[in-house]
C-alpha cells in the first residue's frame, strides 16, 4: 500500500509539471501521469510471503491415467 500511495504521489507531481514545464518537454511529465498508474497496480499486486518460493514448473505423467480398455 505504500508503494502504491507513493506511485500516486509522483503522479500528482507529475500532473503538476505538465502544467509548468515549456515546451516538448512536456512529454516527460505526461509519460508519468499516463504510466505510471499501470505500474502503481502491478507493484501493488505483488503479493511476497515470508515462505514464498519461486513458482517451479509441473509435468503430467501421461503413464499413470488409465487406459480406457
């Protein structure tokens, strides 16, 4: 929640300085405001869990299902 409230923040900063900066360089702040909600929600969405471990890949055992005869 905290990284998503200080995304937010950068946000209102940049919303701010489409506002001030002249010129092309505008498109720097406008970048911000646009992207940076998506990453906001994506970094919030992590969930890290003290026991966590990373996600391994299953295999299905084709030999043990029956054989329908």
């Amino acid at each position: 929640m905290v990284s998503y409230s200080i995304s937010m923040l950068l946000r209102l900063v940049c919303l701010y300085l489409c506002f001030v900066v002249p010129g092309w360089w505008v498109i720097i702040p406008v970048a911000g405001v646009i992207i940076l909600p998506a990453i906001a929600v994506m970094f919030a969405n992590v969930v890290r869990s003290p026991g966590a471990q990373k996600a391994t890949s299953h295999t299905l055992n084709l030999t043990s299902l029956p054989s329908g005869k």
